[in-house]
C-alpha cells in the first residue's frame, strides 16, 4: 500500500500553475507520477496507491482518470454517533463528571472534524487542572465550545458616556430583530464580540447545529411559508409570511439603530457608530423591488432581466441585461424602491417609540451583565414582559389596505361597475339623495302612487369557502306626470344604481389572494394599493372570479383544503396594447405621444398605466423632444394663418 497524504501538492491542476520555476518543477513531478503511475504491471499489480487530500476539486483530471486514482471516496465529518465515538476514544482516560457529558457534547458540536474533538477534550483536562477541579464538567466543556467559535472572553468595556450609548443602540437593535418574524433564533446579545473585539453583535443559532425536527434547515428555508409559528418574540399568524413582507421586514431592523439614535440624542445626534447597516437597506430595498419579482405590482409579469449574468464591464462591473435598459425608470423601480426605505425608516421610528422601555431595559441589564451578554431567551422574557408604550401622536402608521378599499368599493364611476357594501356596514349616500330636486318635490299621493314595481330587486349568489354575496339593485321611483306643472315637465330619472353587498369574509378573502397582507400600504405605495383595490371591486362583481380566488386564499391558509380551479379567462391581466391570443401587428401601433410608455403598454394594463405612471420617472409627453416640435409646428400654423 502506497498512501500519498496531501496529494495536491503535486497534483493539483495544470490550468492552475503559472510560468514560475517553482511551478513549471511541479508540472514535471506530476507528469513523472502519471506516467509511473501507468506504468504498473504484472506482478506489482497487488499494489494499492491512495491519495488524500482536502482540495480534491483542485486535483488535475489526468489523475483520476481509469487506471490511476479511479475511485474517489469523499470522508465527511463525523456524524453525531461518529463524535460519540470519537469523544469516547479520547475521554477514556480522563475522568468525567457524567457519562451523559459525551452525548450533550456531540451535540453541539456540529461540523467538527476528529481532530478538533481531540483537541477539545485535552483542552477540558488542562482547564480542570486551571480551575482546581476533580473533574471535566458540562459547563466547563460548553465553555471552550462557545469559545471556539466566538473567542475567549475579553475584560469588561470601562463605564463611560459612548458604552451607555453604545448599549441603547445594541438593545434597540436586538428588540427589533426579535420582533422581526421570519428570522433563526436569537442566542445571544453582546456588548463587546468576543471575536477579535468585533462590536457589539447579536448572535443567531445556526439551524445546521440543531437537532430539532422541528428546526431542522430545510424548515428553516420555508419559513416565508409557514404558519402558526413563535421565533423570539415574532408570531407568523395563520396567513403565510411571504417573500416580500419577509425581505422587506429586514429593513426595519437595519434602520432600528439610527432611529434609537435619533429618538435618544436628537436629530444631531446621530453618529457613524449606526452608519454601516444603512449602506445595505438600498442594497435590500432595490432588490425587493426589482430583482425579487414579488412586489405586488411586478407579481404578474414574466421573469425579466432579472439575474442574468452577462460578465463583467472594463469596471469590473456585471453587465446589464439589454432588456434592462430604461426599465428601472419607466417602470417605477427607483421611485418603488424610495417608497419602500421610508415606510420602512417609519416603521422603525414607530417601533422604537413604544419598546422604549423594553429598549431601555435591555440596555441596563447588558451594562450590569458580568460579560455584557443576555441570552436570547432572556431577551424575549424581557420583551413579552414590558407592555408596550404609547404610540407618539403624528406616528401611526397609514398601512391598512381595508380603509382604502372601502374607498374605492363604494365609487359611482362610469366602468359599470356596481358599487360594493360590505355586510353589517352602512351604505354609501342613498340613490334618493342624488335625485334631482324636481324629483324630491313630488306630491306625496304621486309618490303613494308609485308602483310597487319600483321596490328594490335582490338578486343572490354564495362563495363556496367564502360567505354569500347578493346583488340589490335599488331604481328611482318614477316621476308622476300629472303631479308636474304643465310648463316645466320633470327631467326623466337618473338610471339605477346597482349596489352589491358582500359579507366581509370574502372580500377579506379576495382582497388577501390579490393583496397579499393587508397591512403594507405603506410599503407598497398608495398608487400600487388602489390598482389592487380596483381589481378587488372588478373580481366581486363577477362571482367566478371571486369564488376562485376565495378558493385560492383558502387552499394556501387552510390545511387540507382542495386545490383551487385554474383562471378564468377574463382573470389574465392584458397589456395596454396587444392582445394574448392576436396577430403581432396588433403590437406594432405606436404614436409618438406614447412612445417613451412602450415598455409600460407592453406589460402593464390600462388600469396599471392610470395609476402607475406618475410613478415612473422618465419624462412626460410635455418634456419630450416630439411634444416640443408640435408645438413649435402648431405655433407656426396659428402664425401663418392670423397674417
């Protein structure tokens, strides 16, 4: 038997070696191994060649082709049973505390190779010998654990002005990533990271180092999915967390640092202590935005431009895709992108606001700490423990969708639409109200006189899953001819209004499946929210639309539900110009008025374009180069005919 420890010394790759003596003498030795290595017959054939190494994707093909290195057996780390053994092969003469110690141990000690098992156990006798104890104990062994991967414990920070200060901030930024769902449990707040004197840092658990079914990674990665689900003091409720509500959640967080600043010191005194995590909120913000594709107002276009990798520019900088050009103004990223940061700058003023004294807390008991740390378990107790403070006036948050949808529901607007009542709500101002005045001063035995024809008529529908919802059409009475003067007949009668009245559980249903969560108005932007709106008040009044999309809220809240019917025809959002199913030439028409909106009609409808353009940031009709030499042509025109 042959072994070849570190084989890569003379093995590695030859597209990696450069020009040097140094490398051209380890090319030589490789080809000289090579070709020895071909070279074995006979009665040499019982020997066996073995190569080890860490780099193995660096090893040059050469080597492991048939007849050299042919199979590759790849030596992970050892498992938990495999540190049990291990643990116990070094521990055997050593005296422990426990022989449940070794099983504790294997378990926190996740991705460790055998030597750093061997060497964590000499440590342990020697720390006994330090300590003056007769035996390895579990917290001395979870000591150089912790130590291992964070440091030996460094003295304590002196009591000064910039520490108190320094304690604020780090509380006001532990409160709010433990609010924050969607995030690994919190381990630990420091005051000072023990890792080289790396700041104050707050530590989250590694799910790869829990053997927690119920915290195992794969769980972790879905957690935008789950339900019904406690993380430090954050609860996802029984609607599913999302992409986006879990991306841009990350803002307030990163912002919650210079907010405490400027709630504590005033406005001037903020410092650059809080600087370094506002430089990422762009950074999270644009890409929630426009690269993530899960804004509400980009959640139905086709994959754009979006993670293309095209190298890099004479900067060094990621080409960018050609269909990117022009997009980020003319769809609105930059202006998306804006609103985000300060609903989200807001939010954290807010949250900063009422955990005052939770913040204030926390920030005493890391000064009065003996290493400044507070478990994470002791910042949640303390958390849930302080009531919440007062919210400042001028503070509330302008988030809720259901206010402005009620808005939009109750318009009377020349789409045809009818106008939308919530069940158990008070109606819009009646129809009577709106007839003339005329109308309003007929006799009372016209008005007894009035068919009953002219009652209302109630038609009704239900949404499977999802409530009922009825049609009531209410017309004007009709105008009694012989009660008129002669001289002055009465204008003929406004045409009926119709109204729709729908009980709260489905347009809550409706409104979740378009919307998303209720509670991002603010995130998303008003022009986003009342497109959406809209969209809510169109599928009510058409109850397939609706009673699929209660189903589709349905099936992703509800365990067991049945999976939801596919799209109606009419639900498939159409672009301004073009049709799905027609011939391209009804793509082509462009005037030059909308020229500077193409990629707007191509992608957005006619409803989008009303509200999304003052969004955009490119320039209007009025600013373009096209719109000044009309009007220049047209003022010739009115110059030449006046002379």
């Amino acid at each position: 038997i042959i072994f070849i420890d570190e084989i890569d010394a003379i093995g590695r790759a030859r597209s990696t070696l450069g020009s040097d003596p140094g490398s051209m003498e380890r090319e030589s030795a490789l080809l000289a191994m090579l070709v020895q290595m071909d070279g074995i017959h006979g009665k040499l054939e019982s020997v066996l060649t073995i190569g080890a190494t860490n780099l193995a994707q660096d090893l040059d093909q050469a080597l492991l082709r048939p007849g050299r290195f042919e199979v590759v057996y790849e030596i992970p780390n050892p498992g938990p049973v495999g540190r049990l053994e291990i643990l116990r092969y070094h521990a055997r003469n050593k005296q422990l505390e426990s022989d449940g110690l070794l099983t504790k141990v294997a378990e926190v000690t996740n991705g460790w190779s055998a030597a750093s098992l061997a060497n964590l156990m000499n440590e342990a006798a020697i720390l006994t010998v330090r300590r003056s104890v007769p035996k390895i104990t579990l917290p001395l062994v979870l000591d150089l654990v912790e130590g291992s991967a964070n440091g030996l414990p460094g003295g304590r920070l002196p009591p000064s002005e910039a520490k108190n200060r320094l304690a604020l901030v780090t509380a006001a930024k532990a409160v709010a990533f433990a609010l924050t769902p969607g995030l690994e449990r919190i381990k630990f707040v420091s005051l000072w990271g023990r890792r080289q004197g790396a700041g104050p840092v707050v530590e989250f658990e590694a799910s790869e180092g829990s053997l927690d079914p119920a915290w195992h990674p794969e769980q972790v990665d879905i957690m935008d999915w789950a339900t019904r689900v406690k993380v430090n003091a954050a609860t996802t409720p029984d609607q599913p967390l999302g992409e986006f509500r879990h991306v841009a959640g990350l803002l307030v967080p990163l912002y919650t640092p210079r907010a405490a600043e400027v709630a504590f010191f005033g406005p001037d005194g903020a410092s650059l202590a809080t600087a370094p995590p506002l430089s990422d909120c762009f950074e999270i913000g644009y890409y929630c935005v426009r690269n993530s594709m899960t804004h509400p107002r980009f959640r139905h276009f086709p994959p754009l431009h979006t993670f293309a990798y095209l190298g890099e520019d004479g900067s060094g900088a990621n080409q960018r895709d050609p269909l990117a050009v022009g997009f980020d103004e003319e769809l609105g990223y930059h202006s998306l992108t804006l609103t985000l940061l300060k609903a989200s700058w807001r939010r954290a003023e807010r949250l900063v606001a009422t955990r005052r004294t939770a913040i204030v807390a926390l920030a005493e008991e890391l000064l009065k700490a003996e290493n400044e740390t507070v478990s994470g378990e002791r910042l949640v107790a303390l958390i849930e423990a302080t009531p919440e403070d007062a919210v400042p006036e001028g503070m509330e948050l302008h988030n809720e969708f259901m206010p402005l949808l009620r808005e939009v529901l109750g318009r009377q607007d020349n789409t045809g639409l009818p106008r939308v009542i919530i069940e158990g709500e008070a109606a819009a101002p009646d129809v009577e109200a709106q007839r003339p005045a005329a109308q309003k001063q007929l006799s009372a035995p016209a008005q007894e006189a009035a068919p009953a024809a002219a009652s209302p008529a109630v038609a009704s529908t239900s949404f499977r899953g999802a409530g009922s919802a009825s049609f009531t059409r209410r017309p004007a009475a009709p105008a009694a001819a012989e009660a008129a003067p002669a001289s002055a007949p009465p204008p003929p009668p406004p045409e009926p209004v119709p109204e729709l009245v729908v009980s709260a559980e489905a347009v809550g249903a409706v409104s979740r499946a378009l919307m998303g969560h209720l509670d991002i108005v603010d995130l998303v932007g008003r022009n986003t929210a009342e497109e959406v709106a809209e969209r809510v008040r169109e599928a009510l009044a058409q109850p397939g639309t609706a009673e699929r999309l209660a189903a589709v809220r349905k099936w992703v809240e509800v365990d067991g539900a049945p999976f939801p019917p596919p799209p109606l025809l009419q639900d498939i959002p159409l672009p301004a110009d073009g049709q799905v199913d027609g011939p391209l030439s009804s793509w082509q028409p462009r005037a030059d008025r909308t020229v500077s909106w193409s990629a707007m009609e191509m992608l957005f409808t006619r409803r989008q374009l009303k509200y999304f353009k003052q969004d955009a940031d490119t320039p209007r009709d009025e600013d373009s180069s096209q719109y000044k030499k009309r009007q220049a042509q047209q003022g010739q025109e009115a110059g030449a005919k006046s002379e």
